[in-house]
C-alpha cells in the first residue's frame, strides 16, 4: 500500500512538471527587450517535454529515489514560468529600465534550472536514450548560459534612461524617440494603450521606492514617445471600431464580425487568409508567426504551411460596409507591418509575385521562381527576411522533393541562403525543412547534394538542431558525399559532420556509418585537400568509446605519429589529441608501444615546447604517459631479467648437485 502511494505521488509530480512545460510553451508575445533571451528559456524548457512524456508512459514506477531528484526542478519550473510571464505580460518601459534586476533573475532562474537538471538520477528513469541525450544537451546549455551575461540593447537602455531621466539633449530628442518607439514596438494607438496599462500594473506590483513618482517619470516618458508617434502620423488616431463604441451614441454602428481581426478585435484594413481558411490582419497574424507559433489563433489547428494569402474579396466588402455607413475605410499600411522589416512595397510586391510562381503547377514557373528567390536571398540580409516573412519557406521546402533536378537544387539552396540569416534557422527547422534536404542529399545532384550538406551545416550551429539532423539519417547521407563528392562538396560534408559530431548522440552514428575509414583515408592523401577537416573530425571521434575503437583498428597511430611530426600546427594538435585519447583505457599499453616504435618521443617533446597552446597540453599528458609506461617497461625488463637470472642460478646448481652422482656411477 505504502509503495503505491509512493508510485501515484511520484506520477502526480511527473503530471505537474508537464503542466508546467504546457503552460510556458503557451507564453508568447515576449517584450522586445529580452526577446532573445526569454525565446532561449523557453525553447530550451520545452526541449524537456520527451522525457515527462516518456515517465508518464513508462509501465515501470517511478523509484522513490529518483523522484526526489525531480522535485528541484518543480521549483525551478515554477520560477522560469513566473519569469516569462513577467516577460511576456509586463511594461516595455519598465523592464528596459529595471535592466540589472532582470537580468540577475534570468542568471538566478538560469543556475536553478542547471542544478536541478543536473541533480536526476537518469540511471534509475526508464526514458530512451535519445530523450536522456535531450536533456544533457538542455543541461549543458543551461550551465553554458549560466557562465555568461547575455545583456539586452545597451542603446536602448541609454536612449530610455536619459528621457527617463530628462538628461536627453532637445536637438537629438527626436532622433531618441524614434528609435525607442521602433524598438519598444510602440507604434500603434493600441501598442501605447496597452503599454500604459501594463506599465502601471507593473510599478505599482514591483513595490520599490515610490510607486508614485516612478509612475510619473515612466508615464511622462510613454507621452513622449506617444507624441513623437502621432507627430510622425497624424492620421494614425483610434482605430475606426473604437470610435465608434467611445462616442457615447446608442444608435452607433456596431461592426459586422467577420470584419473584425478575430486577434486585435479591430476592423481589417489588409485581410490576410492562412491555411485553416481563416482569416486576420496581416499585421496581427505576422507578428503571431514571427513569434514562434504554428497553430491557427482562432481554431488551434497546427497550420500545415505558413504562407499567407490576400483575402481581395472580403477587403471588398469591408470597403463597401463603410461606405454604405459613411465611415472612413481603414487605411493599409504603407509600411512593413514588423518594424524589422527592411522590404519596401515593390520588393514586396515582387516576391510575393514570386512565391504565386512557386505554387503553380507550371515547371518552368516553379524553376523561375526558386532560382529568383535563390539569387534575391544570397544577396543581402534585409532580402533574406522579407523572403521568410512573406512565407517562402514551406514552398520551398514542398519543392525539394521535386522531379526537376534544377528546381530542386534552386530550392534547397535558397534554403541555404536564407538560414545564413539566424531568425530564421528555427522557422525552417518548424517547418519541417529537415526530411526533405536529407532527400537532397541522398538523390539530387551532386550540386544539390553540396549545398544539402552546408544547410544542414548551417542548421546545425544551433546545438537543438543537431539531435533534429542527426535523428534525421542525414549522418550516413553525409558520409556518402564525403566518399564520393567533389572537392567542395567533401569539404561541405566534412564540416557538416564535424558540427554535428559535437553533440555525443551523434558521434556513435557517424562512425557506424564507416566514416573513420573514410577520414582515415583522406589524413594520408595531403594532395587531396582534406587533412585539416578530417583531422578535426577524427579529434572529436576519438573521444567517444566507438570512435577509440574504429580508430585504433584503422592501424591510425603510424599516421599520427607522423602528423604529430610534420603536419601543420593546427593538425599536430589534432593528431595529438587522437593518440592521446587511444593511449588511454584498456588498451594503451598496445598503443603506447606503437607509438614508441613509431619514434613519438622526439616529435612530442618539440610539440610540447613549439606548439599551440592546447597542442602543448596534448604533447605534456602524452608524455607523461609515455614516462610511465617506460618506467613500467624497465620494471618489468629488470623482473624478467632478474626472473632469468635466478633461473640460471638454479638451473646451474642442479648440475652441480648431479655430477657426484654420475662419477659414483662411473665409479661402480
């Protein structure tokens, strides 16, 4: 009875830590202040959800003993939420100002979650162990992100604290106020309403010093920028539904729903549909998917692409609703609806022109169209966002699996392109890009398969992404073009498979993949090009038990030997580090007098006083291995030769002991 008790609360806590990863997964909207790192908690906090879907499924209770190690990380859960909440939901103003607090609560929230994840007892949890790879990479970043400050726009922090506190020069004030409200997304009547609520809710809760005073210094420095705003716009006013519903009149128009934004509850000025049939206001909905999310807001339903159309008739039919009852249409935007946007009207224009192309069912459209985006998103990095924001990145990928080989290729490396632009590496990742370049990489092209492998190198710089690709049989696709690509497409591989070798999850199926061989191959060819790559690689595998053992068996330590004497500085630091991860474990002793015959001692000693700096610290380990097992070989000679001795020594007095005998019988 007493271990059922046990078991239920144990799954009870396993229920709550997935409530918690639920509701700050549903946390979104962060303040543009700390957007990045508040993305960061988040993401990474969500990356813990497998292993509570694993426990809660598992047949096998809990053990009393590793659920007391999960109950740390309950609290720091709690502690996160309650973070990204006060991110989410809080003043702009205030949390820019409040600056040093924040980001001590991020450091504090940070080292919590680090230590409570480093505290599970993985061993006693019956999680895979893909999910238990998970949270060690979660955990590593945690205790990475712990070390250091990622501190928030300092220019922004500067502009607000001299209008904060009147220190801003009158001739340079515009010029201030501009980019705070560019920053802080204050650019709207319904951006500065909202800010002025939150801003009080927040000073008021914080309790320090006086609410009052701190109100009116913030709230002063809201009506500046409030002024700057409408200055710069004077037909922004109220948008049209709130004037209708403020004015008092019980005969006022009330707006038909359907021309209401189902987000902003405003009346649409460019109505957009997405792919549920639904539809907002382009603004609105843009800003929801920049933000991370791929659900439909009004139905929930994940959206199966993320473009977006323009909803011509319903714009119509609005039109002629406020005509019928005299009332000012709303008007379009004449900027990008996201102050990040760098795309001007016509270059809008163009590529959604572009993208129109993409879906049709004409080849030669399609192959037009990807090679335009390709060419439009290498050349600059405003291009590379105004072509994610416009929703190219599904179209392309539904093109990778083409037919046309020249499409193809033009799709898989626009993606390339684009992700060289880090906004959006984590929207090509959602939409599902990974399957389809790995298909790239398989059966395109040899072009195609190139740039394949430097998308995937490029996705992988994010550590999340890599336990993606790997999972993803993109490894073994990999080492094929590593065996049989052109120079540039071995080096694309190569540098693919180094990145995504960083995460150990990975290490294991690059060499079951035979890539050592491979690499192996590529360290004796200097002509070819490959040393340093493969060098590097090898680096990395040799730390991993598979690795040590695929190496060793690849007779590598002549090889290395050699590097270590002759290669270039960066590559004898490589070498060593290899034949220091051989000369360790059950078999060092072998390796250890290989390299002695091998001559290691001259090239490890000169290593050690000339190298780089990690070479010399390779060089010194290896060689006090070396001392010892020289020392061990002596001891050992001298025990033989001691063993030799003594059986010389009586060998010879049994003789002596027999030739009494044998005279007494000659004797007889």
């Amino acid at each position: 009875m007493e271990e059922e008790e046990k078991g239920s609360a144990a799954a009870a806590a396993v229920e709550r830590l997935m409530v918690a990863v639920e509701e700050i997964a549903a946390i979104s909207d962060y303040r543009n202040a700390y957007r990045k790192q508040l993305g960061n908690l988040s993401r990474r906090i969500k990356l813990l959800a497998p292993m509570f879907d694993e426990l809660k499924d598992s047949r096998d209770p809990i053990p009393e003993s590793a659920a007391r190690t999960l109950a740390p990380l309950e609290d720091a859960l709690a502690s996160a939420k309650e973070l990204l909440r006060y991110g989410s939901e809080g003043s702009k103003i205030f949390l820019v100002l409040e600056r040093d607090k924040i980001m001590k609560r991020f450091q504090e929230v940070t080292a919590q979650l680090e230590q409570a994840l480093g505290g599970i007892s993985f061993d006693e949890l019956d999680i895979s162990d893909e999910v238990r790879e998970q949270v060690e990479l979660v955990h590593a970043q945690f205790k990475r992100a712990k070390e250091r400050i990622d501190m928030p726009d300092p220019e922004l922090y500067v502009d607000l604290l001299s209008l904060y506190n009147k220190s801003t020069d009158a001739s340079a004030e515009p010029t201030i106020l501009g980019r705070l409200a560019g920053k802080l997304q204050l650019t709207t009547i319904y951006d500065l309403k909202q800010e002025s609520l939150a801003l009080h809710e927040m000073v008021v809760a914080s309790g320090g010093g006086d609410p009052g005073a701190n109100i009116e210094k913030m709230s002063m420095s809201l009506k500046k920028i409030k002024d700057f705003v409408q200055t710069q716009n004077p037909e922004m006013g109220t948008p049209a539904n709130s004037k209708f519903l403020s004015e008092g009149n019980p005969k006022a128009l009330v707006i038909p729903d359907d021309f209401r934004c189902p987000i902003s509850l405003d009346l649409m000025s460019d109505p957009v549909i997405v792919a549920t049939g639904q539809t907002y206001e382009r603004a609105c909905i843009e800003k929801w998917l920049a933000s991370g999310h791929d659900t439909c807001p009004k139905t929930q339903q994940r959206l199966s692409n993320m473009s977006i159309t323009p909803n011509y008739v319903l714009r119509s039919l609005i039109a002629h609703w406020c005509e019928a009852n005299g009332v000012e249409p709303p008007k379009r935007p004449t900027q990008p609806s996201k102050p990040t946007s760098a795309c001007s009207s016509s270059e809008r224009a163009n590529i959604d022109a572009l993208l129109c192309k993409l879906s049709s069912p004409n080849l030669e459209d399609q192959r037009s169209a990807a090679g335009e985006l390709r060419l439009l998103a290498k050349r600059n990095a405003d291009n590379r966002i105004c072509i994610a924001e416009a929703g190219a990145v599904p179209r392309l990928i539904n093109l990778l699996a083409t037919v046309d080989p020249r499409t193809q290729e033009h799709a898989v490396t626009a993606l390339l392109n684009l992700s060289i632009c880090e906004e959006n590496k984590a929207n090509i990742i959602a939409s599902g890009a990974v399957p389809g370049i790995v298909h790239v990489l398989r059966n395109g092209s040899m072009e195609a398969r190139e740039n394949a492998a430097a998308t995937l190198f490029s996705l992988s710089i994010v550590d999340e992404n890599k336990v993606t690709i790997g999972a993803s049989g993109a490894i073994p696709a990999l080492v094929s073009l590593l065996s049989e690509g052109t120079q540039r497409g071995k080096k694309d591989a190569a540098t693919a498979l180094f990145n995504l070798c960083i995460y150990q999850g990975n290490k294991g199926k690059a060499v079951r993949a035979g890539v050592v061989p491979l690499l192996m191959g590529l360290v004796i060819e200097p002509a070819g090009g490959m040393v340093d790559e493969a060098l590097a690689i090898l680096a990395i595998l040799s730390s991993h038990p598979e690795g040590k053992l695929a190496i060793g068996a690849a007779e590598a330590v002549p090889v290395l030997v050699e590097v270590i004497r002759s290669g270039s500085p960066r590559n004898r630091e490589n070498g060593a580090a290899v034949l220091l991860h051989l000369c360790g474990g059950e078999q060092q002793y072998h390796y250890l007098a290989m390299a002695q015959n091998c001559g290691v001692l001259g090239p490890l000693r000169e290593l050690a006083i000339n190298g780089t700096d990690r070479g010399k610290r390779k060089a010194v380990q290896l060689l006090e291995r070396m001392s010892r097992f020289m020392e061990q070989q002596q001891e050992t000679q001298a025990q033989a030769a001691s063993l030799v001795h003594t059986q010389v020594e009586v060998h010879a007095e049994a003789e002596q002991s027999e030739i009494p005998t044998s005279m007494a019988v000659v004797d007889l």
